[in-house]
C-alpha cells in the first residue's frame, strides 16, 4: 500500500478513506471482502502500470539509440 491508495479505495466503495481503512482492520465487518477486493486490484494495477512505463521506456530508448540506417 502507498500513499492515497486508502482514498481511491474509498472512492472506488463510495465510503471514506478512513472508513475503508477501518473496514479492512475489522475482518468481521460486512465491507471487509469489497475492501479486499478493491486493495488487490489497486495493487494489481498500478504493478501493470509501472510495468508497462518500464517496458514503454525501453522501447523508447531503443528507438532513441537506434541509429538511422
């Protein structure tokens, strides 16, 4: 987890950041899975994205460093 991420979990639920971040400390409470949930694919995609910006990144540089034939 990083910063913000408890805020967008929130918007992603419609709740607060705090309460999504409550929810999550309570593994009893009826939010707990959708909190889960929204944690994993937050993770999962900003992973994606900064995997992306580094494959993005090397063909860039590749096309940059290829000299003109």
């Amino acid at each position: 987890m990083q910063i913000g991420d408890w805020g967008l979990v929130g918007k992603i639920l419609g709740i607060k950041s705090h309460n999504a971040y409550m929810s999550f400390l309570r593994p009893t409470s009826k939010r707990f899975q959708d909190v889960v949930a929204a944690i994993e694919k937050v993770v999962e995609n900003r992973e994606k994205l900064l995997t992306d910006k580094k494959n993005n990144a090397r063909v860039i540089k590749r096309v940059i460093e290829k000299p003109d034939s």
